[in-house]
C-alpha cells in the first residue's frame, strides 16, 4: 500500500517572541494603548519576532520619550515570551 519512510530530520523549534522589560522608578502615562507604568518591573507592550528587533524598538521608544522622563524608568533587556527578569 504506503511505503512509509521514517523522517530523518527533526523538525525546526518553534519561533520565540520577544519582549522588552524596564525598571520603572516614577509614575509615568506612556500612551492611550499602553497606559501608565508603576513602579517597579513592567514588561513592554509587544511582542517581537527577535531579539534584534525588539531592542531596536526599545532604543527608538526611549529616543522618543522626553529627556527629563528618560531618567524615570530604565531597560532592563529583551526576553523571551514566558519568560521574566530574575528567572
């Protein structure tokens, strides 16, 4: 009938998302969308399909931000999803 053949390859892992995590240290509105930002460890808003990406939309958020307000808070780096500081 079928002449099943065995794979020999495994299959590819499944792509990780990424997201951006910051040290907030003073009450600060970010958006509409995203809201305001306790104190404390908050993760970003998105997720990235990489590392690189993520961090190049970090660097572009803190660019945006006013310069007094870029002392509230402070990047703590690009995770994967499921996954926090500190782990």
């Amino acid at each position: 009938m079928l002449d099943l053949q065995e794979r020999t390859t495994k299959p590819a892992a499944p792509a990780k998302l990424w997201r951006n995590w910051y040290r907030v240290h003073k009450r600060m509105a970010v958006t509409k969308r995203v809201g305001v930002w306790r104190p404390g460890v908050t993760r970003g808003p998105d997720l990235f399909p990489s590392k690189e990406i993520a961090e190049q939309h970090a660097l572009d958020f803190i660019a945006h931000c006013f310069p007094h307000a870029r002392n509230w808070f402070d990047y703590m780096g690009a995770l994967p999803e499921g996954e926090a500081p500190g782990e």
